[in-house]
C-alpha cells in the first residue's frame, strides 16, 4: 500500500492532503506554468491519477 509521504517524496512538488468534506485524496501536480489537480479515493488510485498528470507535464 502506498503512503502519501512516499508519494511526496518519489514527485518533486507534489503536494497531497485529505478531503474532509469530499472523503478523498488530492494532490496537486507541478507542471511549469500549469499545474494539476487529481483526486482519487485512495492513496494508491491517487498514485496513478499523478503518474497520469506526470506525463501529460
């Protein structure tokens, strides 16, 4: 199972918290002058939602 603090520290830049109001987890993804919000229901669907928007910097 994947932590948010590993996700922190495998993508530079990348901020993740919890959503107490939508039950979720978010994470914004630096892009140059684009940034990218994803959000997923767990840290591990969160993994691959930023892996998604890492590509697509």
């Amino acid at each position: 199972m994947t932590t948010i603090a590993e996700l922190e520290n495998r993508f530079a830049g990348v901020v993740c918290w919890w959503g107490r109001y939508t039950y979720e987890w978010w994470a914004i993804v630096p892009g140059g002058t684009r940034w990218t919000i994803v959000n997923a229901e767990e840290p591990d669907s969160l993994l691959h939602e930023i892996l998604k928007a890492w590509k697509r910097r």
